[in-house]
C-alpha cells in the first residue's frame, strides 16, 4: 500500500545582502496557523488590558534594560540580515527603539489617563463628561524590511503600552529581528499570546487583513498600501499607513555649503538610501550650485563602500537585486534625457551583487522618474532653482508628502518656508532626523499615507476614544423631554434669546421668558 507523502513545509531563509550567507530559516505559517494566532490573541489581550498602565510600562521597562544590554549583539544581528553598517544599526534602530522607551514611560500616563470634557452649554451644566482611551483589541503590524528593528519596536511598544495584543508581520526579508524583538518581550514579560510574529510573505498578510483584527498598521510601498486600504473598507477597519516619499531638500543662497552639503550626502546615502525619509530631490539655488556638486562629489568619493560587518564601512549593500534595478532604471533613464552622472552610477560587483556605488547626478529635472518615483537607493539628484517661490513649487510637485528639509543661514526664514511645504514633517537645517524624536509624529499626507505613529499621536492611534457622560441631578426630568406645546416652544425661544440674544436687555427678557420650563409638567 503507498504512503502519502506530505507536502514539504515552506520556509522563508533570510540571507545576509552583502554576501548570500544565511541568517536563519523560518517556517512559513499555513491560513489555519494564522487564524489560531489571531483567536489567541483575541483570548489574550482581555487580560493584558487588565493589568494596570504601570504594570505594562513596568514590563517594557525590563525590555528596555535587556535591549540596552543586548544593544551590540542586536545591532549586528539587523547588520546581517539587511546590511546597513552597524554603527546606523545602533544608532538609528536601537537608540530610537531604548528612546521609545523613555517616551512611553514619561508620557503614557498623560496621553491615556481619563480626559474631562467641560460643558459650555448652559442648559448642559448638570453633567460631566470625560474621555476615555481604550484599547482596540488586536492589532496587525505589517512592517518593512529597511528599517527591521526600530519601525515594527516602537509601533508594537506604543500598541502594548495601551494595552492591545500584537500580531507582528515581518518582511520575508528580515525575519530573524522580528523573531528577535518578540523574543526581548517575552522574556521581559510580554504574554507570548500577546504578541505574536506571523511568518510569511505576502499572502500571509493578506490572510490577516480578513481575518478579525481591530487595526492595521503598515509601512511599505503604495500599491501595497492601496491594496489594504481597499481591504480593511470592506469592512470599515481602522489603518495607519506609512507609504514612503520622495523627500525634497531645499538648499537657500544663505546656506552654509560645508554643513548643507554633507546632511545632503548623509541624507542621500544612509541605510545606502533605502529609507522612506531619504533626500531623494536636492533643490540648490544657482547662486551656489556649482560649488554644492563639488562638495558632494568630493564628500561621496571619500565614503567607504562594503559589507556592513566591517567597522569601517558607511554604505553597505542593498537589500535585493529587485531594488537595485530601480536605481539603475532611474539613473540611466535621467542619463539618456540629458543628466550628468558626476559620480557613481554603477553597480559594484567586485563588492558582491547587491553592491551600488554612491551616485550624485546633477541637472536632473521632473520629467525624468529619478525626481518623480521613489528611488529608495543610494542616489543624489540635484537640481537648480532661482527664486524661493520656484524652490517651493519644486518641492510641492509631487504624488508624495513625508518630509521635507531647508536649509538656510537663517532659522526664521527655514520655519517660515517650512510652512510652504507639503509634508508631514519639516527640518529646517537637518534631515531624516525626525524619526528619532519620540515625542514627534511621523506620517505623511498625499500619497505618503494615513495617520500617525510615534509620540502622543502615534500612541492616540493604538485606542479608541469612548465619550462617558453623567448627570448630577438624576431624578431630576429634563427640559427637553416630551410634554411639547406652545408653550414649551415660547419658553424654549427665550431661553435661546438667554443665551445668544445680542443685547444685555433682550438676554434678561429671555431669561424670565423661559423660567416656567424649569416647572412644566412633563411625561
């Protein structure tokens, strides 16, 4: 008699970008798996929503200390699955991630405590109103693979603090730090049905949206995030989307070039551009055009390119040969309408396949995808402009609105043009930055996306806001209850002319008009 044989299981092999080496082997979830995960969840999360707001902090605060003495072995960890150098994965995942932390437990209490809501209404004195901030139940993360550690952290920090259970979704790219994040929590204290990692690719986040969470949080392409908005409106359910950008970079005639030019080549470059607030459009007035290419040539041509495990390094690989076709489909696109490739422009192969070079590629304009689409590479496309109204349109002229950045010698004239821009965020004098602020928003309108995470609006999102009102005189029938007449209609106009009446004379009329409401007889 034959046997069956069953089906091999699936399994995402995450692999180091620089070299192929793998990092780890996951199982991929089945549709029944993730449907266990969510009713588990939905078991869960009662009693984590149970424990008092000072108890969850104090278990994030374990975690805290944990990430704190774990901070290298995980930096290099993100090193090895998505390849950025390890001194950006300390610093631009860890730091932000511990910081979190710090934010949560200083202003958790203020931003979910019981809120008074104050009654102007005259005939509404007799109440009290409060808001109450509870938590949504379950929530999905779907988070990308640039930023591994730091986006899924402080979105599942910020989503457990408010006493929701988590369904994280990692990127089939960056398995092994999701694992590794979920891991920290539970040992700190986090139920292991609290917060769960689905793995998978992407049907298996298709699986959760139909599934019955109570929120999804997503960061990723916009096609992507249309796909679920359409989704999650089937069905009226909450999302938070973080979309990408094209992140314009104005650079005035004030500016200091020697301080401009580097947050351009660092802006343009870090994580080898695959950041969703990359300076993908660099805007210089032609006044100081010329010398602002020689320093970011000069600059670029000085970074180190490599594996990310090599201290020394600055720009490590891509993360697929996928994404590095974009790049090189835009910069050759921008070369052939005219372009000037004035340094890089060329994969690296000496270096391993996911290797690009550092581009700065100049007189670039907005009918070359290079200044249209998102990039997401390690590439400096710069442009002239002439007047500050000019810079501006250039700006505003796209699909997308994360963030922006100016520079100028002046920080009355950056915070003033800052309010010209289309974007969720604005630097004058900085850029990307902002992420790393835990008590500033991060999102952006346009196509870059719905909603908020990170600080109080981002903590805002993990709730829901439920109105409580209560009356001081409850045996006392109100006014507005049935027993309607002519009479009541009268008395009703003058206690409106009490209120609103213009005149201190027709208000006092109003006044005596409308006392006999306060005796009828009602049913």
């Amino acid at each position: 008699m034959a046997t069956e044989t069953k089906p091999a299981m699936r399994e995402l092999v995450s692999t180091n970008p620089a070299d192929g080496s793998i990092v780890g082997r996951f199982p991929v979830m089945e549709d029944t798996q993730i449907a266990d995960a969510v009713e588990s969840a939905k078991s869960a999360q009662p009693s984590w929503q149970a424990r008092s707001l000072r108890e969850r902090l104090r278990i994030l605060g374990r975690f805290q200390r944990l990430l704190h003495e774990r901070k290298l072995q995980v930096a290099e960890l993100i090193t090895r699955e998505a390849g950025k150098p390890s001194v950006e994965a300390l610093l631009t995942e860890v730091l932000v991630v511990l910081d979190a932390v710090r934010f949560l437990n200083r202003h958790a209490h203020e931003v979910l405590r019981p809120e008074v809501v104050p009654h102007g209404n005259l005939i509404l004195k007799a109440k009290r109103g409060r808001l109450l901030r509870e938590p949504y139940g379950v929530i999905a993360i779907i988070s990308p693979w640039n930023y591994p550690f730091s986006i899924p952290a402080t979105e599942t920090l910020a989503a457990l603090a408010a006493g929701n259970a988590v369904l994280l979704k990692p990127s089939e790219f960056t398995p092994a730090v999701a694992v590794e994040l979920a891991a920290m929590l539970h040992t700190a204290g986090v139920p292991t049905d609290v917060l769960q990692v689905i793995m998978g690719e992407g049907p298996a986040g298709a699986t959760l949206l139909r599934a019955p969470i109570d929120k999804v949080i997503f960061t990723g392409s916009v096609a992507t995030g249309k796909r679920i908005a359409q989704a999650a409106a089937e069905r009226l359910l909450p999302v938070v989307l973080e979309l990408g950008g094209k992140d314009p970079m104005i650079v005035l005639e004030d500016a200091d070039i020697e301080v401009a030019s580097s947050a351009a080549v660092w802006g343009a470059f870090v994580n080898a551009g695959q950041t969703c607030l990359s300076v993908e459009r660099c805007y210089v007035h032609r006044n100081i055009y010329d010398r602002f290419l020689s320093a970011c040539v000069a600059k670029t041509g000085k970074l180190r390119v490599g594996s990310g495990v090599d201290r020394e390094v600055e720009v490590g690989p891509m993360i697929h040969e996928r994404q590095l076709q974009i790049v090189e489909a835009h910069v050759n696109e921008a070369r052939s309408l005219g372009a000037r490739l004035l340094c890089g422009g060329e994969r690296l192969p000496q270096l391993g396949r996911n290797f690009y070079a550092p581009t700065v590629i100049a007189d670039v304009n907005h009918s070359m995808r290079l200044l249209r689409e998102e990039t997401f590479g390690p590439v400096l496309p710069i442009m002239p402009f002439d007047t500050v109204d000019e810079a501006v349109r250039l700006a505003n002229d796209s699909e997308f609105g994360l963030a922006a950045s100016i520079f100028s010698g002046s920080r009355a004239c950056g915070e003033g043009l800052a309010r010209r821009l289309h974007a969720g965020t604005v630097l004058v004098n900085d850029v990307i930055c902002g992420f790393g602020v835990s008590e500033a928003p991060h999102g952006g309108i346009k196509s870059s996306g719905l909603g908020r995470t990170h600080g109080r609006l981002g903590l805002e999102e993990m709730v829901r806001v439920k109105y409580v009102d209560s009356d001081l005189v409850p045996g006392m029938k109100k006014l507005w209850w049935y027993g309607y007449g002519g009479k009541l209609e009268r008395q009703m106009a003058d206690f409106t002319d009490m209120l609103f009446a213009p005149g201190w004379a027709k208000r006092l009329r109003g006044a005596l008009g409308s006392t006999g409401a306060l005796i009828r007889k009602r049913l």
